[in-house]
C-alpha cells in the first residue's frame, strides 16, 4: 500500500513537472519565443548602432574642418559665395 502511495505521487510530481515544462512560464515554446525576440532586439540594435556611428562621424566632420559645413550650408541653406553666381536647373 505504501509502495503504490509513493508511485502515485512521484507520478503526481512528474506530471506536474511535464506540464510546467510544456505549458508553464519556463516552457519550451515560451523560450522560444524569448529567443526569437533577442535576436530581433540584436538585429534592432546592429540597425541602431550603424545609424549612430554614422551620426557620431557626421558630428567629428563638423568639428574638425569647415569643409562639411560649407558642403551642407550650400546643400541644405542653398549658400553661394561673394563671387559665384547660383544657377538652377529643373527638368519638366
């Protein structure tokens, strides 16, 4: 009688130990899942960081040489020096 109380509830135990590794927090799908959004996080970063490296060298452009800001002030502003004359062209 005691035998079969100890199996029953080592089978309790091991049930209970089945179902939180297949349904409960800790399960397989779930760590999947937990997986699958780091990588999306790393690849989210990698996407960030390149975006920031590009930035942080715009910025040492436009603090080591006028060049840069001569370059977008013509582009973005539409400046011309004293002895130039500006032409546009456009296209219909």
């Amino acid at each position: 009688m005691v035998n079969r109380v100890v199996s029953v509830v080592l089978l309790i135990l091991l049930a209970a130990i089945h179902a939180q590794l297949w349904l409960g927090r800790g399960s397989v799908a779930y760590v999947q899942e937990l997986q699958q959004q780091i990588k999306d996080q790393y690849a989210a970063n990698a996407v960030e960081k390149a975006e920031n490296d590009r930035l942080e060298s715009e910025v040492n452009d436009l603090k080591d040489g006028l060049s840069t800001v001569e370059e977008k002030a013509r582009s973005e502003l539409g400046m011309v020096k004293s002895n130039e004359i500006f032409v546009q062209v456009t296209k219909r």
